[in-house]
C-alpha cells in the first residue's frame, strides 16, 4: 500500500514535472512563432507588382540612330501583358533561393549587397528560373521594347531628353559604383508606368539573339545542342567576360536597358546586346512578365 502511494505520489510528481518542463517549451514556440511565420513568408513568391501593357501596335527598332542589329525601324503588334513595375530585387530573388527554387546568384562584394537592389550577378537560366517559381515568365524582346517605348516609337521611356542622373542610374565606373535601388526615379517612368527600363542594370530577356531579326521573318534558332556541349550550363559559374563563348552568336540571349556603368547611349529603348546565357555579370539583372486575358476578343456576356 505504502509502495502503492509513493508509486502514485511519484506518478504525480513525475507529472508535475513534465507540465513545469512543458511550459517554457509551449512558450518558446508562442515566441517563436511570429518568427518561422516570417521565415516561411520569406520563401514563398512576393506579390506581384506588374504594370499592364494594352494590346496593340507599336514601333520597334531604329534607323538613323540605332545599330545595324536595330533596323529596320517598324511596326509590330503584341495582344495585352503584364510586365514588373521595377527590376526584381536582391531580397526577393534570395525568397526564391530560400524556398529551394533558385540557386544563388555570384558571389559579390558590398557594393551588391543592398537587398533594395535589383539583383544581379545572375544568368539566363537563374531568371528563367525565378520568373516561373513566381508564375511569371522572362518578357520577350519586343514586349520589354514596348513597355519602355510606348507605342509613339520614343527613344527613352521618358520621352526624346538624352538621359542625366536624376532620370537615370549610369555612367558610373565599373570598380566603384554599383546599381542603385529599384525605384529610385520615379519621376521618369515609361509610358506604362514602367520604372528603371532605362539604366540601373541590364535585363535579360527570352528571346536569342538574331542579329537579323528585323530585316526578315526568321525561325528562331535551335540551340539545344550547342547548349548540351557545356557541362552542367544551368549551375556552371561563369565570372563575367572572362574565358571563351562556346555558343554560336544565334544561341546567345539578349539583354536590353542599359546598366549602371554604361553611357547614356546606350539606354536607348531599341538598344540590344547580347551574351551566353550562363554568363552572370554585376550590370545584368532581370524583371518577369505575364501574359494576361484578351478581354476585348471575349464574348459579349462571357
């Protein structure tokens, strides 16, 4: 009996125990909660923050200003899409990475740090890669032209000035400066509403690069092969202009805008310029496009 009670008495204070010992756990996981909350929301995909494009025509490419690669000047027709506000940033590429989505991007130093900062230091394949873990796609070179020309064939998204600092992020030298954060000329935004379409860094786009696309149709072309004799393209990390280009010219992709250490001219809204897709350069970042309903080719009453 006596063994009986002290069996219970020490159920009881074993069970005692266990609540005690209980509580700091329940309210560690109280405190901590907010915390993992916050850590989960950082790795799942950012709101979108997109400007719509309305479907219609508009004038792409140049003549007397522009490169051979950018004539001739003329008439395209894209249906509605939507394209990002601003460049996409450090902090929200690094959401992608946290969720196991993306790789990271080049290792760089402090001048590329700031995660208000469009990211860069990221190749082709890494924004392809985050632009469909957000549901989007990288834009195409004549959706990224009109978004910053407008459909008035305008020479910078701001209109015919040639570009200053308070319009734009350039000129900068290549061992000091860096690009600043997205947004930071919102006084010069493009026709849609666009910000940073001209300087801060440049954008790859979806399209390969077909020096003569303007001039004729062309089907474009077929790279998988070329691509398949790098080893490993996708992760392969490339620094910069270094080392030889294996690809054909017509396997490189295209990248428009203009960066943080170019010079004004070349921020032109037709200007084009190309590289392999695994290249991953500090002036080189991207934004992401969708495409979006045709209302007006809706049925009435749909």
């Amino acid at each position: 009996m006596n063994w009986r009670s002290e069996t219970i008495a020490g159920v009881r204070v074993a069970g005692q125990c266990s609540l005690a010992m209980r509580r700091p756990v329940a309210l560690s996981l109280l405190l901590l909660g907010p915390l993992l909350h916050a850590q989960d929301r950082r790795a799942t995909p950012p709101p979108p923050d997109r400007v719509r494009v309305p479907a219609g025509p508009f004038v792409m490419g140049e003549d007397a200003r522009g490169e051979a690669d950018e004539r001739p000047r003329h008439t395209r027709t894209l249906p509605a899409y939507e394209i990002d506000r601003t460049e996409v940033t450090r902090e929200n590429y690094e959401r992608c990475v946290r969720a196991g989505r993306c790789t990271g991007p080049r290792p760089l130093d402090a001048r590329f740090r700031d995660p208000r900062q469009p990211v860069v230091g990221v190749s082709w394949f890494q924004a392809t890669a985050y632009c469909a873990w957000v549901g989007a796609r990288l834009p195409t070179e004549a959706e990224w032209e009109k978004a910053a020309r407008g459909g008035d064939g305008r020479t910078f998204p701001w209109g015919e000035t040639y570009p200053t600092l308070r319009m734009a992020t350039f000129g900068h030298d290549e061992h000091t400066g860096h690009p600043d954060p997205v947004g930071s000329h919102p006084g010069f935004p493009s026709p849609y509403g666009a910000l940073d379409l001209a300087g801060n860094v440049w954008e790859w786009v979806d399209d390969p690069y077909d020096p003569y696309a303007y001039r004729e149709p062309t089907v474009a072309p077929t790279c998988e092969r070329a691509l398949a004799t790098l080893n490993d393209l996708r992760t392969r990390r490339v620094r910069g202009f270094t080392g030889s280009n294996p690809l054909p010219t017509t396997c490189e992709r295209v990248l428009r805008g203009g960066g943080w250490n170019y010079g004004g001219a070349g921020l032109r809204s037709s200007n084009r310029v190309h590289h392999a897709p695994s290249y991953r350069l500090v002036m080189s970042g991207f934004r992401c496009a969708a495409s979006v309903p045709d209302v007006s080719a809706a049925a009435p009453g749909s």
